[in-house]
C-alpha cells in the first residue's frame, strides 16, 4: 500500500503551488503509488457521452441501486402506485393483505388530497372492492376435497388391545 508522504509535506516558502503539486505528483510515480489502480488502461465511463445537467444525480441513483420514481413528485408517484397497484397485490397470499395495501395507499391519496403539493394530477382513492375481484380473478381456483357423506358412518377405530393381534 502507498503510503502518504507526500501528503503531510507543506509547501516550501517561495515555490509556487503548481510547481509543488506537479513535484509532489511525479515523486509519487516514481514510486509507483499509480501503479495498478483499479481501471488503469481503460477508458472512462461515459468518455464521449454528450454531458447532462443531472448527470451527478443520475449517477448517484444508478450507484445506489434507488429507483427514480423517488425524485418524483408526489401526485406522480402516487399516480405511478395506483398504476402498479394490481401487479403488486398479485403475488399476496389472502384477501385481507390485498385490502391492507390498497387501504395504505388510498391513506396516502387522501393526505395528498388535504393538503395537495406539487403539480396538478387528477388522482382520486382506489376501489378497494375492485382490486380484491381483480386479485381473486387472476388466483387459480382452490381445490377443494370432497366433503364425506353425512350418512356414510366414520370409520372405528380399533382398539388399542387388538392392534397387537396378529
């Protein structure tokens, strides 16, 4: 590992800063704190690419694995919510779970709508109802066993002492 030398050194009276800097650079080639830096010999990410305003933010994003809808506003991502909202309910094991999600989001409507802050989307609650039957419509159907006959008797058990009989 390289160490730091070069970093505590102050600069001498009378030598001027580029001067220093461009010394302190070539003593640290000479020892080779450049040598085998990760990515040496390739090009940069994005060399050539046209540059946009957003870049560092963009990459910040892309770095951290976020998605963007995090930079929206809120009505969109609310839009974006009721959108996905039969997607996201799809995979959910009971009926009570799908109206809990839909319930959250219509919450989340609502203080939007007392208290509205971005741009103007038209954007109204979700039909709770509506999204069960959309959940139940796409769920295969359960099988059920059939039921035993109420006149068919239930099978005796053997006593314990006969069990040993045989």
């Amino acid at each position: 590992m390289a160490d730091n030398r070069g970093m505590t050194e102050r600069k001498p009276p009378g030598v001027t800063f580029e001067s220093w800097v461009d010394k302190q650079i070539r003593t640290a080639q000479e020892r080779g704190d450049f040598d085998d830096l990760p990515g040496a010999g390739k090009p940069l990410p994005g060399a050539g690419a046209p540059l946009d305003d957003q870049w560092w933010v963009k990459d910040y994003i892309r770095r951290e694995g976020l998605s963007g809808d995090a930079l929206l506003p809120t009505p969109l991502q609310l839009h974006k919510e009721v959108e996905r909202l039969p997607e996201e309910v799809r995979d959910l094991a009971t009926e009570q779970a799908v109206r809990d999600v839909a319930a959250d989001l219509n919450r989340r409507i609502v203080e939007h709508l007392r208290a509205p802050t971005g741009p103007q989307v038209a954007i109204g609650p979700v039909n709770v109802d509506e999204v069960v039957a959309s959940w139940r419509a796409g769920r295969p159907e359960p099988v059920h066993q059939p039921a035993p006959a109420p006149n068919d008797p239930a099978p005796r058990k053997t006593p314990w002492w006969q069990r040993f009989r045989r």
